[in-house]
C-alpha cells in the first residue's frame, strides 16, 4: 500500500511569523488546531514536526493565515513605463516633450519622469547581544514561571527558588552549550527539577521545618495531593499537564520511554482523580494547576545576582580544587622524604629474667621408651655398610 506524500509545510521560523503577523498567540492557534501550546512550540522551535490529520490542519491554517497577510499588506505602486520617444539624430533638433495622456474620465496621466522611483528601505541588522545580555535576556523571561513550576513539585517556596537559581548558575558556567541549545529553557528547567527533587533535599535542615501551607483550603488540598504522588509520577503530571509539553517532550525531559511516560501521567491522574473527583478532567486539571502556582507570592532573584552568585561559586570551587591538590602534593612528597629505604626487622622486646629455672630431672622410662633406646644403640650410627658385588 502506498502512502500519500506529507503536506508540505513552510520552515519553523516562517510558521512563527505567519503567527504573530495575524496576531495570534500560542494558546490561540493550538486552540484552533486542536492541540496543546506546548505542542505550537515545539511546532515553531523545530524541535518536533507535526503528522497526520493536525499536520494537514496546521498547513491549512498557515495557509490561510499568509492569504489573509497578503491581502492586509498595500500592494505595491505599479511601476509606470515610459513612453516610446524618438531618438534624436546626431544633427536633427531636439524633439518635443509629449503631451500627457489624457484618459476617458478626463483625467491626465503622470508623466515617469515627474514621479520618483520607491527607494528600498534597507532592513535594520539585527544587534548582537553580549553573553550577559543574552543571560539576562533568558532569565528574565523564564524564571518567574520556573519558580512556580518547581514550586508545584516541593511544595516549598524558598526551595523552588533556590533549584531554580542554581540551575541558571549551572547554564551560566555551561552558556556556550546552553546558548547553542535548540530549547534553553528546557536545559534549565530540566536541571532544576533534578536538583528540587534529589534526595539529599531530606538531609538538609531547612527540610526539617515546614512552610506554611496556601491560605486557600482548596489549593492547600491539591498541594497535599501532589506531594502524595512518587516524584518521576509528580514530574511527569506537572510537565504535561501543568507546562504543558506532549507525550514525546515529556518522555525526552525525563528520560524515559513513551509508553513509560504514558503509564505514569495515567498512574498520576488516577491518584488525583481519587482524591479531588473534581479534577478528572485533563482542562480543569490544567487550570488548576496554573492557579495555584500563580496564587503563592513567589519571586526571582535580579539576573546580575545570580550571574555574580554562579561566578563566587565557581572561583570557590576552583581555589578549594587547587588547594586540595596542594595539599595532596605536599602529603606525597613528605611521605616520601620520610619512608625508609630497605627493610629493618624489628627488635623483639626484651624480657626480665629473675633467678636461675630449676632443673627439671627427666622422670622413669616406660618400656617402649627403653625399647627404642636399645635399639638406637644397636644400630650403626653412621648407616649400614656398603654393599659390594660378589659373584657365586
């Protein structure tokens, strides 16, 4: 059986672009196509290609969205052809000017001459952004909605902040990679949630004492749900249907399979679904979960502070390196200053003798004693004799 070639489908960066000229956001032209905002992101990144019915979807509605684009954008002036003039001979006189066309309505027609050609207006370069700016540019972006995300997996404020800041100090020392990175975002948010979530998090004593829970009981309620739920079910749960990433991102983020990540999302709804009936539906779930991230007063730290933090961290880790190093070096070269070269057995302590023992008299000799004595002097000392050959 054949299979029917793909609607083509125009480039990622033009797909965003036919987007925001018609003025639509993510949320709008995922409504309309039938899908999740994450998914349109993905779709506009070029991280993942749309197939299947949304794909011939999202080609219509791109489609449509570039007629409607040519018919807002002016048509441009037509440009005027001159007229046919004869051309001068080297001694014939100059010929005359012709008059101007005079149309039905009566109207004269513009001379080419009399009208100045459109000038091409040149497009603005694009400005080259200094790694910091680039930085900042990020963080400011996609912090504030980072902090709530990881709020939603620990259910502690201080905490959500702080994986929060440390994994942009982990891009900033990794920036080259991080820059060149098809989703920043998702760089930073995947090693934020690895450090909200470690297990060492238990050991720390901040963790001992607890935050106080939403003043809202219906948010305090579904806080406590989320924290019921095993971490890898927790994370997939907020990823899919709190960020809003599909099946494939969400099993790419956690590294894990598809059929993986399908069993723990229903794992997770069902656990929800359990507790707060209310929240069967994947929408309601949805809208939930943004309103009670959005409700905590949480806030990010200014990018230059966590730049000058990730730096303080990095020249502490350094000097602590090369201090070690040192030391171990110096241990070295002691110990082998100070080690013995050959083998020296050691001296047996020395024992205080008091007195002379007591001679001990050997006792009588039983028979089998004096047998073997008998025997013992029978007997040559030096062996028997040398045998000789001897004829007979």
């Amino acid at each position: 059986m054949t299979r029917s070639p793909a609607t083509p489908l125009p480039p990622p960066k033009a797909r965003r672009r036919l987007r925001e000229t018609a003025a639509l956001t993510q949320t709008q032209l995922a409504d309309r196509v039938g899908v999740t905002p994450g998914t349109v992101r993905a779709w506009e990144s070029g991280r993942t290609t749309p197939r299947g019915r949304k794909r011939e979807a999202y080609a219509k509605l791109l489609k449509t969205l570039a007629e409607e684009g040519a018919v807002r954008a002016p048509e441009p002036e037509p440009k005027l052809e001159p007229e046919s003039r004869p051309q001068p001979q080297p001694e014939a006189k100059p010929q005359p000017e012709p008059e101007p066309k005079v149309e039905p309505e009566g109207k004269p027609q513009p001379q080419p001459d009399s009208q100045p050609q459109p000038q091409p207006v040149a497009a603005p370069e694009p400005v080259a952004l200094t790694p910091a700016q680039a930085f900042d540019a990020l963080y400011a972006f996609s912090a504030p909605a980072l902090v709530r995300q990881t709020f939603l997996l620990t259910g502690r404020r201080e905490q959500a902040r702080e994986s929060v800041e440390r994994a942009f100090q982990a891009a900033w020392e990794h920036w080259p990679e991080v820059a060149r990175d098809r989703d920043p975002v998702g760089w930073v948010r995947a090693t934020a949630y690895e450090y909200a979530l470690s297990p060492w998090q238990r050991l720390r004593p901040r963790h001992r004492h607890p935050e106080p829970p939403p003043a809202d009981p219906g948010d305090r309620t579904l806080l406590n749900v989320l924290l019921r739920l095993p971490p890898r079910h927790r994370r997939t749960l907020v990823l899919y249907d709190g960020v809003g990433l599909d099946l494939p991102e969400t099993a790419a983020e956690t590294e894990a399979s598809t059929p993986a990540t399908a069993n723990r999302l229903l794992r997770a709804r069902e656990a929800v679904a359990g507790r707060l009936p209310a929240l069967a539906d994947p929408q309601v779930l949805h809208r939930r979960l943004a309103e009670l991230a959005s409700n905590e007063r949480l806030r990010a730290a200014e990018p230059p502070t966590v730049r000058r933090g990730g730096e303080r961290r990095a020249r502490l880790r350094t000097r602590a390196a090369i201090a070690f190093t040192v030391a171990l070096v110096a241990t070295t070269a002691l110990t082998v200053r100070t080690a013995p070269t050959h083998y020296e057995p050691p001296v047996s302590p020395g024992q205080a003798v008091r007195g002379v023992p007591q001679r001990v008299a050997p006792g009588a000799l039983s028979d089998e004693e004096l047998e073997l004595r008998q025997k013992l002097r029978d007997q040559m000392q030096d062996g028997p004799e040398r045998l000789s050959p001897r004829l007979e």
